[in-house]
C-alpha cells in the first residue's frame, strides 16, 4: 500500500528533506566545522542531552522544546504564532518552548527540508500559511503521540488511559507522571503504525484563544535581542559604505592615499557591478537574482565605523552618473508620468466585455486621476550585516527577510560551494520588503571578501540607507467609470503608469476587474525611470487600493448616495459576505453617520489584500477614520476603527498589535511620506526632509473589531492589510470635514484649509 503524504513526510530520510525522528549529532560532526559555530548547519550549538524529532523540533531532557522557525521575526509576532501552531498539537508547557531560526544551510544541504513544502525561507507575513501551518501541526502531533506511546511502553498501560498537559503525561487511575523530557529520548525511538491526524479548527484549544506576549518581548525588554546591527565578533572590523549617488551610475575614481593615514583605516573595498560572477540555478532562488544585483560602490574599511565614515567623507571619488542624470527636476519625472497614461497602454492587463464603448453609451461618467510619489521603508535599524569570508567558508549575519535567498546570494558573490556558505539570522529591526531582495546582503558580502579573513561588519549611514532604498515605486492612475440608473459602475477603465517595478495589484484583481463591473479594461505602462523599485508594505495595494476606494467614494458623491450605502449597494453583489459583514461591523462601531462638530468628518473604505481575483481568500479589512481639520489646514486624526475578516484567527493580541501598526504606518504613508529626484538623485537623506508620525500625531484611539470574523477556514495573513483601506478612508474623512477631494500623496502637500 503506497505512503499517504502524512506518512511519507514523517518517515523519509532526514537527508531527503523529510522529518526522521530521533536524529542527533554526534560530538564528532559537531566538532568537524570549526570554532565559528559547532553546528553543522551553521545553528546554535545544540544543548546536551538533546533529541531530535525532526528538523523542526527538538526536546531535551530539562522539557526545553524547540522548534525551528522558517519565518523571521520582523516585530510582528510570527515566531510566537509558529510557536503557537505547535502547541495546539504537543499539549507542551507555553514557558519551555523557544524559538531559533531554521538554517538555510541545512535546508540546501539536505534538500530543501523546510521549503520543499512551503516554497521559501522567508516572511512577507505568511507566518499562518496553510502549507507551513500544516506541517508544525503534524510535526507537533506526531511527536506528541511518541510521547504518549513511551509512557504506555514504560508503565506497561493503554495509550487510551494516558492524559497529556503542559508537558507533563499522566497515568489517569495510577496517577503516575513523566515530563517530555523524561521521555524524549525513548520517545524517538518509537515506530506508530499510523501517524496521528491534527484535530480539525473546530476542535483548537490554544490557537485563537490564547494570546501570549510575543516570545521575544523579554529579550527586547533586557536587551539580549541581537539585531543586526548588534553582532560583535573576535577580530572583527567595520565598513562604511557609499554607492553611487544616482542609482545605477559608476564609480569612475577614487584617492585613498588621501585617507590612508587616518585613525584606524585598514584598507578600502571597491564593488564592481561588472566582475564575474558564477551563474546561480534559478531553481534555487525563490526570486531572480537579479533583483540582488550588485551596484557600484566603495567602502573604507577600519578598526572603528566612525573611522570608517569619516575616512570615507574625506576620501576624494568620483562618480559617472549614467543615464539616470537625465531625469533633473521632480517635476520632469512627474509629467512623464502624467503623459503615459494619457496614451493607450502597453499592456492590456484584464479586457472584459466593452468598457470603452460602455462609457460612450454612459449616462453620467466619474473620472479622476490619483498619484503616490517614491515612497521610502525607512526601517528603524539601518541596513547593515557581517561576514567573514575564507577561501573554505562563509558565514553571514544579517537581519535579512529571506535567508534561503541570501545563503545563495552570498554563495554566488563569493564562489564558495553553497554547502559551505552559512547564514546566521538575526532578528530585524524592521523590514517592510526592504530586506527581501538581498542586494544589501550581497553588499556585505561584496566588501567583506575584499578584507577576507576578518569579520567586516558593513553598515549604511541613515542618508545612504535611505538615498539607497527600493522604493515604493511612483504611480499614477486613471480611472473612469460609467454608472448605471442606479448610480453603480457598468463599465471601468483604468489606465496605469509607473516606474518598473510597480504593481497593477488591485486594479486588476480587486471586486471591480474581478466580477462586480461588466465592462473592464486595465491598461498599464511601465515609465523607464531608473530609480529602482521594490515591496514597500502591501504592495501594490498601498497605492492601488488609494485610488480605487477614493474613486468609488467620488462615485457615491456622483450618485448622491451616502458612501457607505454605496458600498453596501455595491458589494453586496460580490460573493463573500466578509466584504458587508466588515462594512456593517466598523460603521455601528465607529458610530457612522452621528453628527460632528464643523471642521470634523468621517470618511470609510474596505480593500483586501492577497484576494487574487477571488472571493473568500485573502484579508478583507473595512476603515472608518474620524478626523478633524482645523481651519488652518491642520490634520488631527481623532480615531480609526478597523473591522476584518482574515477568515479565522490565531492569534488575537497579535493581530491587534499587527492592525494598531499597520494604521500608524498606514497614516504616515498617506500623510508625509514622499522622496523626490534631484539631477538623477535622491533628495532626502534624513528625518528632517522625511517626516515620520511622532507620538503626539499618533490618533487618540485605534479601535479593531473582530465582528467581521467570517469564520471562512482560511487564516490569511494580515501584516500587509490595514495598508489598504486606512489610506483612502482618511482623504476621505478630510473630504467630509473640508470639501476637498484628495487625489495625490502625501496629503500634508495639499492646502486644506477652510472658511
């Protein structure tokens, strides 16, 4: 009888990608890698005493249960919501259950054992993905049913009369106990006949009603949370970097004779886009690596970084622009823009029935265009990574978003065979997308094989992290509409520009192109700018999602029909009642429609992110945003409230603290956020040119609702969510309280004042 795939993944060959039990490394093997770090597989060195259920989980002898993550901490609770998963099945005790970060390592060198199953190493907030939540459960509950089986084995008793608690196996009638640790090792000896099937979502006693601290909150609190920029190493010595200022130019000379003398210099690196560089598989690479390609750059290297930076601002270099030099003013980049999507696009992304001629025939027809400017993530850690380079192996730390992209990344920059190439996450002090292409990683490991021998520790300034970004690519959109008799859109057109990299995400998979609308046709055309684009938060949608929920909010002023009746009208055709459920839910909550004082206004959207096109997928999240606007044009956000519906959920606190912010990053994008181009460079370099939301801007509540909740069995991720709605649902409370529509980001551009 052939293997069920429950079966196979608990009994292939851990050298086969698969979860073999009982596997320990020997003190000799342990020992065969060196002083850097005794793993094999470059992780943490492993306790004593320790056994080995599977690549994922481990139990010793005190109770300590670890499990490997595959998702990295960016602050926002995925590691704790991993943990979570496996407790709902191992019945283990919350306070001896840790985390440590699964090696890419070991995922190349035995087969891709943790992302055969779910596609990548990494976190762009899929910490609840089915694949990866399937896996920790079964992992859980198969090691939970060895346990149990080693209890009955030792108290010679039926496994039926044995109760499972915080760790701790009970005889029910005898009233003998045994820890996990006690029997962890017997345990992994165990063959079951069958392995166990994890319980159905009906059935959770943990996930969706338990809400934990996040598990790093104590490391954060004491300051034993290592952060990238927080590796220190033997030996080790820094680098100041500096890439060309206008994005894709070269480095045409430089003197370090000048600075040679200088306290503390040792040496300079120069990363040279055009040097060789072995071909990767792209089978291995979750993306392209071109997305990683290197740019031109020079670092000084020193005992000091302050050193190194001042050895690097003294040293004379200069730089060939390139053909991004052409682009002088903002202005020019802008008019672009505002040119191409007056044209036929060039590529026709979805064409159903006949928008064009719908619109002729149209009665009445809405038409606006909305812009989002060059958008920075401006993390509060800024970019930086070690790595020691020898001619036999590799080690990087760095507090990437994708390890198993990096592992390959620093394999290919250096040479070096990937089986001897270690990452060693750390955690990341914000990364937005920013830390998911791996060209800062590339970077680190570019300038440290130019000193090898010697941990570099490699790090940006603020004004070089963020003239160095992958921006939130700048877009503009048109959209027309026509309405039928009753005010609803019968045709929608929309046409597109940005610079690469942008995203048509929502104007082409939103409710509108996807079955609400008849007559659809989205038109995109890519403006060959050459600054360079990447995921910003909710990508896509951030932007997309912007335009649309204020066009429909115009169409509702066109129709003369309240704009959450307009919504309710219009998507109560769409088939996934979250969409209603979540507008009815934030509406009562937020008190929609109760008078304000002059000056004060409402404004609603909804939007979902990762629907692709369908319903009853993805997160829907409905905003009601509460604001007042002095008569000076001052903004105050009084209160937002958020109703969601990610299908289920697991993890309560979390999402709150995800959705709380969410709409402060939300806010500050629509509000401030905005970089501009100057002779083919960025101008803002700093806080001062970059203003960031402070405390005292902060709304006076932030209300999430989970009346929504459909109870669908999908449990979509929700980091990327309040992006969305929040941003539309603002222009459109200043709208209320102004009279001024809102059609381009940031809105603190704008004059909103009133009389």
């Amino acid at each position: 009888m052939g293997h069920n795939r429950r079966q196979f993944l608990i009994s292939a060959a851990a050298v086969g990608g698969g979860m073999a039990l009982g596997i320990t490394w020997s003190a000799e093997a342990s020992a065969a890698v060196g002083s850097v770090n005794p793993q094999p597989w470059g992780g943490q060195p492993r306790a004593a005493n320790t056994t080995e259920y599977s690549p994922w989980l481990t139990i010793g002898r005190d109770g300590l249960v670890t499990v490997r993550v595959t998702a990295p901490d960016l602050g926002n609770g995925v590691m704790t919501q991993q943990l979570m998963t496996v407790a709902e099945e191992l019945y283990c005790d919350w306070n001896k259950l840790r985390a440590e970060y699964a090696p890419a390592n070991r995922n190349f060198v035995e087969g891709h054992v943790y992302s055969k199953e779910i596609g990548y190493l990494t976190y762009f907030g899929r910490s609840t993905a089915p694949k990866r939540m399937e896996i920790l459960l079964q992992v859980a509950a198969s090691a939970r049913e060895r346990l149990m089986a080693a209890a009955a084995r030792t108290w010679g008793v039926p496994r039926s009369e044995l109760q499972v608690r915080d760790g701790v196996i009970t005889h029910v009638s005898s009233r003998r106990k045994a820890s996990f640790g006690e029997l962890a090792e017997t345990a992994a000896t165990i063959q079951l006949d069958a392995e166990p099937t994890p319980k159905p979502h009906k059935d959770w006693w943990f996930l969706g009603k338990a809400s934990p601290i996040k598990v790093q909150q104590p490391q954060i609190v004491t300051g034993k949370a290592v952060y990238g920029i927080d590796v220190t190493l033997p030996d080790m010595v820094y680098a100041a970097l500096m890439q060309s200022p206008v994005q894709g130019g070269k480095l045409k000379s430089y003197d370090f004779e000048k600075v040679r003398g200088m306290p503390g210099v040792l040496g300079v690196a120069v990363v040279d886009p055009t040097e060789p560089r072995p071909q990767v598989d792209p089978k291995l690479l979750p993306f392209p690596v071109g997305q990683s390609a290197p740019q031109s750059a020079i670092a000084v290297i020193a005992e000091h970084y302050w050193q190194a930076r001042k050895a690097l601002e003294a040293m004379p270099v200069q730089w060939d622009d390139g053909p991004g030099a052409q682009w002088k003013t903002q202005d020019q980049i802008d008019k672009a823009l505002n040119s191409a999507i007056e044209q036929e696009g060039e590529k026709t992304e979805v064409s159903r029935g006949n928008a064009l001629e719908a619109l002729e025939k149209s009665a009445r027809t809405v038409e606006a265009v909305y812009h989002a400017p060059f958008a920075d993530h401006v993390t509060m850690e800024p970019l930086n990574g070690t790595a020691l380079v020898t001619p036999e192996r590799v080690d990087v730390w760095h507090p990437t978003q994708q390890a198993q992209q990096g592992h390959m990344i620093a394999a290919q920059e250096t040479g070096v065979p990937p089986e001897k190439v270690f990452i060693h996450q750390t955690f990341v002090g914000g990364g937005f997308g920013r830390r998911a292409y791996g060209n800062d990683l590339r970077m680190v490991v570019a300038v440290a094989k130019k000193y090898p021998g010697r941990p570099v520790k490699v790090i940006w300034s603020r004004e070089e992290t963020m003239r160095q970004g992958r921006y939130r690519p700048i877009e503009t959109v048109k959209l027309r509409a026509g309405l039928d008799s009753n005010g609803l859109p019968s045709a929608f057109h929309v046409r597109v520009a940005g610079s690469p990299g942008f995203y048509v995400r929502y104007l082409s998979d939103g409710p509108l192109s996807s079955g609400l609308v008849d007559n659809v046709q989205v038109e995109s055309r890519v403006v060959p700018l050459h600054v360079m684009g990447g995921p910003y938060r909710g990508p896509g949608m951030n932007v997309n999602a912007f335009a649309t929920e204020t066009f429909i909010d115009e169409c509702a002023v066109a129709a003369g029909v309240d704009p959450l009746e307009y919504r309710l009208k219009l998507f109560s055709k769409w088939p996934d009642p979250g969409w209603t459920q979540c507008l009815k839910e934030v509406a009562t909550k937020a008190k929609w429609g109760r008078k304000l004082p002059v000056g004060w206004g409402q404004g609603i959207a909804i939007a979902n992110w990762g629907m692709g096109g369908k319903p009853q997928a993805g997160v829907t999240l409905a905003a009601v945003v509460t604001v007042e606007v002095s008569k000076q044009g001052l903004v105050r956000v009084d209160s937002i409230d958020i109703a969601l519906d990610p299908g289920r959920v697991g993890y309560p606190d979390g999402i709150v603290s995800q959705m709380e912010g969410g709409a402060i990053f939300a806010l500050n994008s629509a509000l401030n956020e905005r970089l501009t181009v100057q002779d083919g460079r960025i101008v803002e370099g700093n806080y001062h040119e970059y203003p960031m939301l402070r405390i005292a801007d902060a709304p006076r509540r932030i209300n999430v609702h989970f009346g929504g909740v459909s109870g669908h069995e999908r449990m979509a991720e929700i980091g990327e969510s309040p992006m969305g709605a929040v941003p539309p649902a603002l222009g459109n409370a200043i709208f209320a309280a102004t009279g001024k529509r809102l059609r381009s980001m940031p809105f603190r551009m704008h004059d909103l004042s009133w009389s």
